[in-house]
C-alpha cells in the first residue's frame, strides 16, 4: 500500500463508522479463511464455507474501496 493509501485508509478508519465496521469483518473472513485455508482437506461444508466467506470478504473490501474513494472525493471539496 502507498503512503498516501495508507494515510487516507487511516483517515477513513477514523472518521467513518461503516469503514471501521467493515474493516473488522474483512478481518474477521480474512481469519477464518487462514484456518480453512491451514486444513490439508477440506469437507463440503467448508468448501462452501470458505467459497462464501471469499464472496462476503470481496463484497467487504469493494464497500471499503467505495467509502474510501467517496471520503477522498469530500476531502478534496474541502
């Protein structure tokens, strides 16, 4: 991440309670997805388990990545 993507995350982070509720659910699916991902075999259940959680943590960062370039666009109104 550049410093200026990392700067402005943070300012999101700080500013927006979406974004910061959001960044804790991607980090949560991120998680999850380590410990299926760590299995040598996965069942159905968690085959389907990971394939949602990939679906719902892209979901998650595309939200993010949309506040975020919403947030820069007020910033630079400002």
């Amino acid at each position: 991440m550049s410093n200026a993507a990392g700067s402005l995350t943070e300012s999101v982070l700080l500013q927006n309670e979406e974004y910061r509720r959001l960044n804790e659910e991607h980090h949560q699916y991120e998680s999850r997805l380590s410990v299926l991902s760590a299995k040598a075999v996965l069942s159905d259940e968690e085959q389907l388990e990971e394939s949602t959680l990939k679906k719902k943590k892209l979901s998650v960062k595309d939200r993010m990545y949309s506040l975020a370039r919403q947030f820069q666009g007020e910033a630079a109104q400002t």
